[in-house]
C-alpha cells in the first residue's frame, strides 16, 4: 500500500508512525510512505496514487472530508485519544 503519512515534524506523521508501528506496519514490508502536496491529497486518493492517507482534524480542511464522505469507494475512519487517565499502565 501507498500511505501518505504528510510530511515529517507535522502532527499527522507522528500520529500516523505511532499508529502504524503499534500495529506492526513498517515501510518496506509491502507499504511505502509518502507525502503529497495538501492540496493534491484527495486527488491522489481518488485517482489510485495513494491508497490512504492520515490527518488531523483541527488542519484538513472539512470541504475536503465532506467531499471524500460522498466519494465512492472512499471510507474514513475516526480515532480518538484517550486520556492519558484511561490508558492501561
């Protein structure tokens, strides 16, 4: 798969590293990071160059995720973070 994770030192890299390392998914093992332009992300995603992408709610702008919402083929997924409360030790 083609992962956009968005470019390094921005909230959603880390999330997405975290998430993906958690979770055993490593470049290379059949997965290859990247990094599109913000404003071609959704094209990407629609035209086959990326498989996914990850972002952070408080910078993706919502004309973009409501597009994707009525996008065929397209499935977006929430998580949230617990705190830090919540965690297991």
């Amino acid at each position: 798969l083609r992962l956009d994770i968005g470019p390094p030192g921005s909230g959603a890299h880390a999330l997405a590293r975290a998430l993906l390392e958690a979770n055993g998914v490593k470049e290379g093992d059949g997965t290859t990071f990247v990094d599109t332009a913000n404003e071609t992300t959704a094209a990407a995603l629609l035209t086959g160059r990326i498989d996914a992408f990850f972002a952070m709610s408080d910078s993706t702008p919502s004309g973009l995720i409501r597009g994707l919402m009525r996008a065929e083929g397209v499935h977006l997924f929430a998580f949230e973070q617990l705190a830090p409360s919540a965690r297991e030790p």
